[in-house]
C-alpha cells in the first residue's frame, strides 16, 4: 500500500508547490476517496494567488471533486469501497439555526474542502462520509464532477425565485454564465445572456449588451462590478438580483437607490455555494441530460500543469479546465 501522494500544497498567498506528502488517514465517520477529477474554477485562482474570506492555511486547494471510495474510516458504512462518488464540499453541523433551515452552506460552524479542510488537489482526500453522494451508472467522471458548480447555480436560481416564462439576464459566458443559462432554460425562462467577449458571446448566442425589455431575474455570473451595477440598472417591477460572484474587496462597494427598489418593489439577494440536496439535483439533471456539461471542458491536465492553468482561468483563455491528479 503506497503511503505518499501528488498533492499541491498552498501555505502562503501567491505561491504553492507541487510535491509528495503523506496520504492522509480517514478518521471515525470519515473516508478516504482517491480523487479522479477535479475542477478548476475561478475561485481557486483567487484562492491561491489573492486569499479568500474562508482560506484557512496551509492548505490543499480543490472544491470540485469526484473520484472513487478507497477506504472507510471507523463507522463509516454507507458506501463500499469502489464505489464512485461526487463529494459535497462542505461539513456542517447539522443544529445551527441554517442548518435546520436547510441552508448548511451558511452553517456557522461551516468548514469548506479546499478551504478551511484540505480538498482535491491531491490524489487523495479525506471527506466526512455525511458528504458523499454516489454517481448513477450512466454518468462519467468529466460530467459529474459539474455537479458542484451546478449546485451553486441551483442555489441562486432557487434564491432568485425564477418560474416557467419569465425573463433572466445572465452576465458572463464563462462555465457559471453557461451553466445558468441552461438551468434556467431546462426551467422555462426566457434566457438572455451578456458577454462583451466576441468568441464567448458567440458560443451562447449571447448580446454584448442588456437592451431591450427589462429582466425579471438578473445574475451577474461575472465578478465585475460594472456587470452588478448594468444588472441592477435592468431589473423589471419585482424583479431579483443574484449576488452569485463574488468582486473583488476593493470593488464591492456600491451607493444603491434605495427609493428605485421601493417604488418598483425590488430585491437583491446573495446566494453563496449550495447545500448536498443541491448535489443530488445536479447529478440527476446532469444523469438525465437535462443540463448538457461536456462540451464545458477545453482542458485536462495534470497537477503539475497548474500553475499554467491558473494563468488560463486568469486571462479567460479556456472554458472549464479539470485536473486530474493522477496523470
Ligand atoms: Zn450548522
């Protein structure tokens, strides 16, 4: 039995390696899974080159992972080893007030892999057994592991309180923009999406501007301010505005018109990563077809190949780049 791994390690911003440490041991209630994808998002190169609210280090980055049960700790029976499965990215303690509303994302003892726990920037991770969800036969480990971006979509479409035949504006044609765009068309709505970049905007079939009618839902799936205040500029009477990325500290700041959204009885709501039932409604629309993801990878690479990859994600020269720690 090997006992070192491929792992990339961050221990201060702006910098990591790429090197062999020791496979970690899953403890009671936890299990071992050896990580076969995982995704590389926007996040992540925040993560290691500028730090997050939620960075605890030193850490192995990597939120987006499926892979397969490699061993079970102490009490940990639901899955049998082999068994292949998506792993939800959070560890909540199932009492707090959001917990028991149904929101663990917003758990106040919330502990994100890849974040404040180590994730799938590894061959190897340890997760809480509470954590996982099996993938149905038919469903590849390229298009499972969409299930947490996914999610987070599901969560702020479910926040936006979005119905059959309404009207969304989507800024951002990056693999969120995409992902969105064809939740909320499997759902009914009548879906525009914004993309001031030429090869982008024609991939979705997108406008470079908001013209038009005004949105009943507006997602900025970018995190650029300029997309927040066009979004909120174009919002319908009752419509909703997602806070779905996150700006930049330095940009965050906005003045609203606090009387617009009273006359026209406005909201804003945040909507911030997803619950595991987020998880399972993913894999069944990503299972059925309902939601297509394949074409969404332009790359895999290896671990080893990161650092380039981050460069990508940085100058948005690639849709949705999946790592595979084991090549
Ligand atoms: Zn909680």
């Amino acid at each position: 039995m090997r006992t070192s791994m491929k792992a990339v390690t961050v221990s201060t911003i702006g910098s990591f390696i790429c090197h062999e440490r020791d496979i970690p041991r899953p403890a009671a209630g936890e299990v071992l899974v050896r990580v076969a994808v995982t995704g590389l998002c926007r996040t992540d190169l925040k993560l290691i080159r500028s730090g997050h609210r939620d960075l605890v280090l030193p850490r192995i980055p990597g939120e987006e992972v499926v892979g397969v049960v490699a061993e079970n700790g102490p009490g940990a029976v639901r899955n049998s080893v082999g068994t292949r499965v998506y792993v939800y990215p959070g560890e909540w303690c199932g009492l707090c007030p959001a917990c028991r509303s149904g929101a663990e994302n917003l758990c106040r003892e919330m502990r994100i892999m890849g974040f404040h726990r180590d994730g799938g920037f590894a061959e190897y991770v340890v997760v809480p057994e509470k954590s996982l969800i099996p993938l149905h036969d038919r469903c590849n480990f390229h298009d499972a592991v969409f299930a947490e971006p996914l999610s987070c979509c599901i969560n702020a479409i479910e926040l936006s309180r979005l119905t059959a035949g309404e009207r969304i504006g989507i800024w951002g044609a990056g693999p969120a923009g995409t992902l969105l765009k064809r939740l909320a068309s499997h759902l009914g709505a009548d879906v525009v999406v914004i993309e001031p970049d030429g090869a982008r905007r024609e991939r979705i079939g997108g406008q470079e501007s908001a013209v038009g009618e005004p949105f009943d839902v507006c997602i900025p799936a970018v995190g650029d301010s300029s997309a927040y205040l066009a979004a909120l500029g174009h919002l319908a009477p009752r419509g909703r505005l997602v806070a779905f990325s996150g700006l930049p500290a330095t940009s965050a700041h906005h003045a609203a018109d606090y009387n617009h959204l009273h006359y026209y009885e406005q909201t804003v709501v945040g909507a911030y990563g997803c619950a595991l039932r987020h998880g399972k409604t993913a894999l069944d629309l990503i299972s059925s077809g309902a939601v297509i993801v394949s074409d969404l990878v332009s790359h895999t690479l290896p671990l080893s190949a990161l650092d380039a990859a981050l460069d990508m994600v940085a100058e948005r020269r690639c849709m949705k780049i999946h790592l595979n720690p084991q090549e």
